[in-house]
C-alpha cells in the first residue's frame, strides 16, 4: 500500500478443512454470525426539517445529491450506550445466547457515553454479561468492520467462543445544525452481531487500513490536545476556572466532503476486491454486498468500479441517513429482515471513515435465517434481563457501601 498502513488480517479460509488434530484444532474454528439486532431512536427528522430550520437546502439536494430522505435522532435521555444496548439483547434473542456466555464484547463508536468508562462496559453491566470482557474501538465510521474483524481474531485464535460486536453512533450530538454540507447526512443508531466459534465457514477474509495523514478531512476535534488550545486561548494561558475543557467548535463535526468523496469510492472497492480475493470468490460469486451507507453516489461508483451489479447492492441509506460504525449492521439486520440474505449465500461488507480508515470482510452465511425463538424463550430472557438489572444495581449499591466502610474503619491503603 502507498498510502497508509494496510493490516491484512488473515488469508485465503475457504476450502480449508478442519481435520488437522489437536492441539492446532484450537486454531482451525471459524467465526459465524449467530445472531443479529437493531435499534434506531423514535425520532424521525425528514429533509424538510433542516428547511424549517432556516438552511438554504432542499429535499430535492438532499435526496438527489446523497440519497438520504430521513434519519432518527436520539432523544434527550438517549445515549449511544442505550442504543447498544437495545440491539445487542436483540442479536442475543436471535443467537439463543444467555449473556453470561459472551467472552468479549466489542463497541465501535466514536461517539461513547464518557470518554471513560467505556460504553461495552456499561453494555456489559446492563447486559448481566459476567463473563466477558469489554472495550470500546473507534474507527469511526468503519468501526463495525474493524470491531467484527477483531471478535472473528479472537475466535479463529480460540481465546473466545462467543463475541458480541455492536456498532453504535449519535453523531447528531455533534452536529453543526447551521452547516448544511454536514448536518444533513447523519443519523443515529445500534446495529449488534453475536459471532459463534464454528467447523464451518464463516468469516473467510479480513482486511483494515488506515492512513492518518488524511486526518483533517474528517474530525470532531475536541480531545486532549484541543482541551490545551481552547483553554490557553479563551483563558490568557490559564486552564478553566473548574478545569473544565473548552465548550467550542471543537465539539462539531467537520469534513471536506468532496475530498473524503473521491477517497472513498477508491477505496471502498479496493478493500472489497482484497477480501474477495483473498477469500478464493470472483466477483461474480459475491451474492451481497453492503458497503457503509454514507452516499448513495458513493455506492453507485464503488459497485460500478468493483463490477458488482446494483441489485446486488444493500442500501437503506434513504431511512437513516450515515450512521456512522452503526450502518453496516443495521444494513445487514435490514437485508435479513428483507429476505435479502440466505445460507450459503456470500456477503461482502466495505466501509471507510474518518481517521482514515477503511475495513472490509467476506463472509459464507451459515445459519437460517427464518429461525423462530421459540414462545417460552421471549419470556425468559425478560426475567433474565431484569436479573441483570437487579445485579447491577446490588453491585452499585456493594462499591458505595464499601466506600463508606472504607471510609469510616479503615485508616490504611492497605486496608490495616
Ligand atoms: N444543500 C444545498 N446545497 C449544498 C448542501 C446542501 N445540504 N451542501 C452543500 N451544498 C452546496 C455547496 O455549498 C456547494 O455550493 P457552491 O457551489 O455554491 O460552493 C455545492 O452544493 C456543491 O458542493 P459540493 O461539496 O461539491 O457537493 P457534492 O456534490 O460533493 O456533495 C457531499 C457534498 C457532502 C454530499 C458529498 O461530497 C459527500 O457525500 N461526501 C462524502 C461525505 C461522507 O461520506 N462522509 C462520511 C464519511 S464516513
């Protein structure tokens, strides 16, 4: 690669078999996707709103220039942490999976409650998840394929059997209301897999990139570096009086949208045809494909410069606008839901985003997708997830108890 850093993840999976002996067994699984969620806020905003709203645009810009008609926004008490948690108990329902059997879960958003805790670990508190590791991964908006890629490491490895991995953003937070070359284009939303060791394919290629010299072309600045700057601006070289970071433009998103334009439709089908190489399909055999819904321009020109014929493309990019690391899986639960999706079938998945990264994966589904939970289990997993709500609260409730104990007897550190 010229450009950039391109970290290919694994080779050529498909016609290998899984016969080898213990103890390389361990290394022979595949990672499958076993279940599937989605959520996105109750808040519907159309094209028309941002002409209310006093921006010189027009439904008929939006939707000729990006292909977005509507997208949801979070509401006051919504937080991305909500919105992951909403679709990873869905993925859980479809995987018949208890929570305390996920060994790790995975977030990729850019947009996390806190800058700490992470998000995954507030999921995997309100999940009951007991056994699982939990970090958050920001790749922007190719977080989901970087976060999917990570969980199928951890699984092909044999470090984990069971990995959740939810994609969610609300960049709405982080808009410029009054700049209509960005403020148009994202939504808010969760999309979460459950991914299952297997003997059978399964995720059969892998490929991320990055090239951190594009940087400036995509950003939501505020961080620790631009905390410095603000405070020595706005206060004379002093930190802010309760030390406090700048509130400022730093906090809103910015993008040079016709140079992240042209990038991406490069390198969205380069990192497809990598993946789909690599994993010993032609093109021709790709049954799928789902690119990250950021333009329907974008999407046209990728599936024109990879050879993949539209119909084959996903797109739902009309209802939610981009919705950042969430828009590969809600276009994935979307596509199954649509009966776009069979066993057997290959899908191909390609993002990009800020940073810049990209991330592509080829996939053979394996599971049916016409499975039905049966009626008791519904029932069930409410008096789990009430379970875990009481666990949690106990367990908040243990640390401030133990607080005041500590505070009260102990003299010592060291607890003496
Ligand atoms: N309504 C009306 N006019 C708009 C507008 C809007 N919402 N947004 C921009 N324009 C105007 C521009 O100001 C410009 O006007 P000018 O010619 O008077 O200067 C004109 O439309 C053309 O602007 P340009 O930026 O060249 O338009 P474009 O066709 O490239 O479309 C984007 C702009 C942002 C839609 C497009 O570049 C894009 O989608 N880029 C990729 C963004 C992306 O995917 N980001 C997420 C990465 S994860």
């Amino acid at each position: 690669m010229k450009n950039g850093v391109d970290a290919e993840q694994q080779s050529t999976r498909a016609g290998t078999t899984n016969e080898t002996a213990s103890p390389a067994r361990r290394w022979q699984k595949y990672a499958q996707i076993s279940g599937w969620g989605m959520y996105v806020p109750h808040q519907v905003v159309p094209n028309e709103r941002f002409v209310e709203l006093g921006l010189d645009t027009s439904n008929e810009w939006i939707a000729t220039r990006t292909g977005i008609e509507r997208r949801r926004v979070v509401g006051d008490h919504e937080a991305t942490s909500d919105m992951a948690v909403r679709a990873a108990k869905d993925a859980l329902r479809v995987a018949d999976m208890h929570p305390n059997e996920l060994d790790l879960i995975l977030i990729a958003t850019c947009t996390p409650d806190h800058i700490m805790p992470s998000t995954a670990a507030l999921v995997q508190d309100r999940l009951g998840a007991k056994n699982a590791g939990a970090m958050d991964l920001n790749a922007a908006c190719a977080g989901f394929v970087y976060a999917l890629s990570t969980g199928v490491s951890y699984i092909e490895s044999g470090r984990a059997k069971n990995v959740l991995v939810v994609g969610a953003d609300e960049l709405s937070t982080h808009l410029d209301w009054k700049d209509r070359s960005t403020c148009v284009l994202f939504g808010d939303g969760a999309g979460a897999v459950v991914l299952h060791a297997s003997d059978e394919p399964g995720v059969m290629a892998t490929t991320m990139g990055s090239d951190g010299s594009g940087a400036g072309l995509l950003t939501i600045k505020a961080g620790s570096r631009n905390r410095q700057h603000g405070a020595r601006h706005k206060n004379n070289g002093k930190n802010g009086t309760n030390g406090a970071p700048a509130m400022s433009d730093d906090y809103y998103l910015r993008m040079n949208g016709p140079q992240v334009f042209r990038w991406a439709t490069q390198m969205m089908a380069r990192a497809a045809e990598k993946v789909i190489t690599s994993s010993g399909l032609t093109v021709g055999q790709v049954d799928l494909f789902i690119p990250h819904q950021a333009n329907a321009r974008i999407l046209e020109t990728t599936a024109r410069r990879l050879g993949v014929p539209i119909e084959k493309v996903f797109s739902n990019l009309k209802d939610y606008g981009n919705t950042s690391a969430a828009s590969i899986p809600i276009a994935l639960c979307e596509a199954i839901q649509s009966g776009r999706v069979k066993a057997g079938d290959n899908l191909v998945l390609a993002s990009f985003g800020a940073g810049l990264t990209w991330a592509a994966l080829a996939m053979r589904w394996g599971v049916a997708v016409d499975m039905q939970v049966s009626r008791w289990k519904p029932l069930g997993r409410g008096v789990e997830e009430r379970v875990a709500a009481v666990r949690s609260v106990s367990r908040r409730l243990g640390w401030r108890v133990r607080g005041e104990i500590d505070k009260r007897f102990r003299k010592d550190d060291d607890g003496k």
